[in-house]
C-alpha cells in the first residue's frame, strides 16, 4: 500500500517532503509489499489506514497514505483518495497541489 511516482522506467517512493517533480508526478499505489507486485493508478485499494467514509487521503512524508495533512514547512498537499470504509480507499490522485511555506 505504498504510494510511488513515476521517474523514467521506475517506479520510487513519493513522499510529501520530496521535490516538486515527485509531489506533482504521476503517483500509484503499490497492490503489494512492492513495486514490483503491481501499481494501481486509480481505484479502490486496502491500505489499512482507518478513518470514515468521505474522510481525505493525503500524501505522506513516509510513502504510505495518511489522514493527516501534511504541515511541516516546505511540504507540498495533495489529496491522493477519500477513505471508502475501514481500511479501504478510492485512489483516485488530485492533480492539484500546493506547497507549504
């Protein structure tokens, strides 16, 4: 359940204290432990995470999708799904993001 983005031919770790490029590129979640296991570019995924129905998924400064917005300076926001029920979100990336000052 891991959040990547796209960088050539492979698949890295995005995270929300990276670089404009990884903040803003095309991310993915992870269908296994790895990369390698399979990406999911949009759709409902189990990640774990709690939360309720209708709750934002951000993207994180660990690479896994979290209910709390980042708020470190520097940081950039971007929503990345919506939780669906316990453990499961709709992936469905914003194209939008802005980044902290």
């Amino acid at each position: 359940g891991k959040i990547y983005y796209l960088s050539g031919t492979s698949w890295l770790a995005a995270l929300s204290n990276s670089t404009e490029a990884v903040a803003s590129g095309l991310i993915a979640v992870a269908t296994g432990t790895t990369s390698t296991a399979g990406m999911l570019l949009k759709g409902m995924v189990y990640t774990g995470i709690g939360g309720t129905g209708g709750d934002k998924v951000y993207l994180s400064s660990t690479g896994v999708p979290s209910l709390t917005k980042p708020t470190a300076s520097t940081d950039f926001v971007r929503i990345i799904g919506y939780v669906q029920s316990t453990g499961i979100i709709y992936f469905n990336p914003s194209n939008d993001y802005i980044q902290l000052a």
